[in-house]
C-alpha cells in the first residue's frame, strides 16, 4: 500500500520541484536587477525563469511566471529612477528586455502547443487497436504504437531504428520496395491484404494500409503503415467457408440418395430436390408452393395425417411408410423421415422430409403375401377336396335316394292331398343341396378346360332359356344385343375354350341379376369385340338392381362369401377361376341405390368373328 501511495506522488512532488526552482529563480533575477547598474542589460535574464517554467509543462504556470517577469521589469525601472540611466540608456535596455520575455513567452506556449498537439496524437495513436509504424524513406522504423506492441510483440524500443523488413515474411520481401517506392512518388497505397511474422515467429494476417508523411514544406520525409489485424475475421470466413461446403456436400449426397423436400411452417412446399420431381412426375414449378396433399393417395387416413402433424408441430420427428400418388396417377410408396427444424421459441420455422422409396420392396410385400394366401387357399382347398369326396359319396348318393323315395311316395298321393305340398318341398330343399354339394365339388377340384370352339351367342341363348323356364323368374326380361339372332347378318362370337363351364358362368350371372332385382326387371346383355392387337371379346351383364355397397364390392369373389339367406357363395369364386383359366378376366362395377344396377364384364380372347348361323 505504501508503495502504491509512493508511486502517485512521486510526479507530484517533480512537478512541484520544477515550479519552485523556476520562482526561486525569478526572485534571483528581481534581486540581481536591483543592484545592477542601468547600463548592464541585467533585464534580459528575466528570460531564464520562464524557460525554467517550461520545464514543468504546464502552460498555465509559464504563462505566470512570464507575466511577473514582465511586472517585475516594468516596476523596477519606473519605481528606481536612478535605474533608467544616463542619456536613456537603461530605458533602451529595459525596452529590449520586455521584448525578449515577450518573445521567450511566445515561443514558449508555441512550444507547448505544438508539444500538446503531438501528445495527443500519439494517444491517440496508443489508443488505436491497429498498428500504426512510422517508416524512413529508407525503411527504417521511427514510431511503432501500443498497437504494433500488442500486435506484432516487439516493444517500442526493440522495433525503433530496425528495418521495416524484420516484420515481413520472406516472401513477402518484394512488397516493401514496391510500397516505398509509390510512397516516395507521393501515393497513397490503397488498403491491401498481406501478412507479417510476429516476435514469436508466427504469422499474422492483416490488411495493410501506407501513406506518405510530409513536412512543412510538402516535403516527403517518411511513411506510415497502418495495420489491422484480420486473422480472427479470415479464420472465421474460413471456418464458415469449411462448413458451408461440408453442408453443400451433405446436401449434395442427400440429393443423391434420397427424396427430399422442405416447406415452411404451413405445410407449403419451399424446395424440392429432382428424385422429388422425377418419382412425383411434377416439376419444380409445379410442386413449390403446394402442400403435400397435391400427393394424396387416399390411402391413409384423417387420423393418421392429423397424428403426424401433431408429432411434427410438437417438434419431434415422424418415421412412418406413406403412399403418395404421382402426377399419372400411378402409387408409390416412401419410408418417410420429417424433421423439424426449430426457432428460438422452440416452436417449428420450418419442416425437411427425407424419403425412400420402397415401391418395390411393397410389391415384394404384396407378392409374398398373396403367394402365402395362395398357398394357405392351396392347402385348404386340398383339405377341402378331401371333405367334398366324402360329402359326395357319403351325402350325395343317400340324399339322391331319399329324394327318389320322397317323389315316389308324392306321386301316389291324391292330386289334392295336402302332404303332396309337404313333400314338394321336401324335394326343393333336396335339390338345393345337392347345388351346394356340386358347388363344393367343382370350387375344391376345379377341372382343366376342355377346349373346343363354340359360339358365345348360342351359349348365351342357351342360359337365358334355362333361366326363362323357371317359373319363380317369369317376369324377367332379358335383352340380346350384338349378336346374331338367326333373322340378320350380326357377326357371331367363337370362342376356343370349354362352352359348358362357359355356360355355367353366364347361368349364374343371369340368376344374380335376376334375384339382385328380386325376380322383377330388365337384363341387358351386350356383346361387342376388338381385333388388334388380339382379337378379344366382351361380354357385359347389366341390371337395374339397387348395386352393391363399396364395402361388399370388394369381397364378392371372396369364396364363401354371400348376402343371400340361400346358396352357397362360390359362385362368383368359380365364375372368376373358370373365366382366367381361360385367359380372360372378370370386372364389377356396382354403385348402391334405388336401381343404379349392376354391371359385371367378361373379357375372353377370341377367334376371328364370322358372321352368325341362320335359322
């Protein structure tokens, strides 16, 4: 603590010493010119304690002492007259005395000004984060700053009087004759990046500006350099440089690899990348500014949409498997990642979605699952195969029995006996099921196709009588178009394949159409075909019945599956394997309501048409 105390006043008490040794000096000086002769010029020693008074540096206190001087001259020669001497002598020496302490005094506070002006530059220059090092024509160091200290580690007195050269690299040596030499011709040397060596021999980056330095005669005498220090703002362009190609090669492979699109806040689209474009078959132009529903398959549900939005705005991540719809309207599936990318709030700016796709590995799914189902139909139908031999060796033939039995026995009742009902009866259900055992019999061992040609036309014609002699389907109306009737010229149908199976298929659409409308309505049968590039035919069954719901339309092949109290739901099981067993394919287009109807369409391939026999 002391010395801490001794060290303020130590400036205090020089600055102190310096005032009392200039006043001891101007009491010296009062005292010599009042006992020196007139004719001495003792006055111009009053020059001495103002120059005293520089010392101190204060502008204040030599201004003081230079006016009491002046006083002190003045007064001694018009209070002792005998001081003015003979013949004007000592006026003429007091004269020139006053006019030296003036000139002195002048001088003096020149002096100090132009000592505070320098002072204050180089404050200024202390103060200044750059370097600031003043250079000789020749290249020698003459000013070097607290900044050059701070920068380059040399002390002031180390760095003066060296050649600017000792900063430089070596490679960096041309630069010096250069930047001399436009400073020598007056130019200013614009700002330019450069780097110099520090005390510890490491190199620095700075931006490096020259200019001359003139003096009062527009003389160049010198240079000054003023360096920044740029090595912090380079590493971090740098660093930023680094990490800004890194993220482009990451996006770069992304791109490459995956599906990627990113949208604002709102869902809307705001970049997507080419796999985006090339799989969704819209462009850029097309999807930016879209939200994702323009890819809708109507596959997933509302909840599940409304689940991912939630997971997402909640700033969490959502993986899931989504089947979209490209612009041909052809499906395709994405393993989707949507990550949120979140604002200081926490809250999601923004959304990135980076997709695979997986069509083919649903494909293969779907493949290895309908060959499962295939196998498990296989297997049950081999078990079933086994039950229908036994239900048709075992059931059929006894019931076959008991139904000739129960008709003999019907027969030799009276005409009006009422057990003849009874029995009637006895015989329908019979009958039924021994349909539903045959059903059984064909569904669990379907038969090749015996193949032969045969006319759709007289096989159609062929079921709609058997369907017309059924007395419960009396009021049905069946309509034959596009084929011969045996009075025209219509172009007949032949078909290579199996005319009873055929046949069979066409029975049991007629009786579907017939019981769908309750045994009441219209049956429209339209045939038509097409030559190129195969020649096929189509075969349409219409009925103005109330349709199928969506939700049972999608099950009507399903084998054992049916709506009605009776049969025994294979029929449309059968009809569907006859028909592809023959090339072919079968098609529903049903929509529910008060008689929208039922539309079922075959398609076989054909033999080229000829025109229908005659009568």
């Amino acid at each position: 603590m002391s010395n801490e105390v001794t060290g303020r006043l130590e400036p205090i008490r020089g600055r102190a010493l310096r005032r009392a040794v200039a006043l001891f000096a101007l009491a010296g000086v009062f005292l010599v010119d009042l006992t020196v002769p007139p004719e001495i010029a003792d006055g111009v020693l009053y020059v001495l304690p103002i120059l005293l008074a520089l010392w101190s540096r204060r502008l204040r206190f030599v201004l003081s002492v230079a006016a009491a001087s002046a006083v002190l001259l003045v007064a001694v020669y018009a209070l002792i007259p005998a001081h003015r001497g003979i013949g004007g002598v000592g006026t003429v020496n007091r004269t020139f005395a006053l006019l030296a302490v003036l000139a002195t005094t002048a001088v003096v506070v020149s002096f100090l000004h132009a000592e505070r002006r320098q002072n204050d530059l180089a404050r200024l220059v202390d103060a200044s984060d750059d370097a600031v090092v003043g250079r000789s024509l020749s290249g020698t160091v003459r000013v070097f700053s607290r900044g050059a200290e701070r920068l380059y580690g040399y002390t002031a007195a180390e760095a003066i009087g060296q050649p600017a050269a000792f900063l430089m690299p070596k490679e960096r040596l041309f630069e010096l004759t250069d930047v001399l030499s436009r400073v020598g011709r007056g130019e200013h040397v614009p700002a330019f990046e450069t780097r110099r060596v520090r005390k510890d021999g490491s190199e620095v980056e700075v931006v490096l500006k020259v200019s001359p330095v003139r003096d009062d005669e527009g003389r160049i005498v010198a240079a000054t350099a003023i360096a920044h220090d740029v090595s912090s703002e380079r590493q971090l362009e740098r660093v930023a440089k680094e990490t800004l190609r890194k993220l482009q090669d990451y996006r770069r492979a992304l791109d490459e690899a995956s599906i990627v699109a990113t949208t604002d806040a709102r869902g809307r689209i705001t970049y997507a990348n080419d796999k985006f474009c090339e799989i969704s078959k819209y462009s850029q132009e097309e999807l930016l500014g879209q939200d994702h529903r323009l890819l809708n398959s109507g596959f997933h549900s509302k909840e599940f949409f409304r689940d991912l939005w939630g997971t997402i705005a909640a700033g969490r991540v959502f993986r899931g498997e989504i089947r979209n719809r490209a612009k041909d309207g052809a499906f395709y599936w994405v393993d989707t990642t949507i990550v949120p990318f979140l604002g200081d709030g926490g809250r999601p700016y923004q959304y990135m979605a980076i997709r695979t796709d997986i069509t083919e590995r649903k494909r293969a799914e779907e493949t290895r699952r309908q060959a499962e189902e295939q196998l498990g139909r296989q297997t049950a139908l081999a078990q079933l195969g086994e039950l229908a031999a036994f239900v048709a060796h075992e059931v059929r033939n006894p019931l076959a029995g008991i139904g000739g039995a129960i008709q003999v026995l019907r027969d030799r009742l009276p005409k009006d006996s009422g057990d003849r009902t009874i029995l009637s009866e006895i015989l329908s259900r019979l009958a039924s099921l021994n349909v539903l055992v045959q059903d059984l019999l064909v569904f669990a061992r379907p038969r090749p196709p015996r193949r032969s040609p045969f006319s759709i036309g007289q096989t159609l014609r062929d079921a709609v009588a058997l369907l017309s002699r059924d007395p419960g389907y009396a009021e049905i109306q069946v309509e034959l178009r596009g084929l011969g009737d045996g009075t025209g010229e219509d172009m007949d149908i032949v078909v290579n394949g199996d005319a009873a199976q055929i046949g069979g298929v066409f029975q049991n659409l007629l009786l579907n159409a017939a019981q769908a409308m309750g045994g009441k309505g219209r049956i429209r049968i339209s045939c038509s075909v097409a030559e190129a590039p195969a020649p096929i035919c189509q075969i349409t069954f219409a009925d103005d019945g109330p349709g199928i719901p969506p939700e049972l339309l999608q099950r009507v092949f399903e084998p054992f599956f049916t709506t009605r109290r009776k049969g025994s739901g294979l029929g449309l099981t059968i009809a569907r394997r006859t028909v592809e067993a023959h090339g072919g394919r079968i098609q529903i287009a049903s929509e529910p309501g008060e008689a929208s109807g039922t539309a079922v369409t075959i398609t076989l391939p054909s033999m080229p048409t000829k025109p229908a026999p005659s009568a």
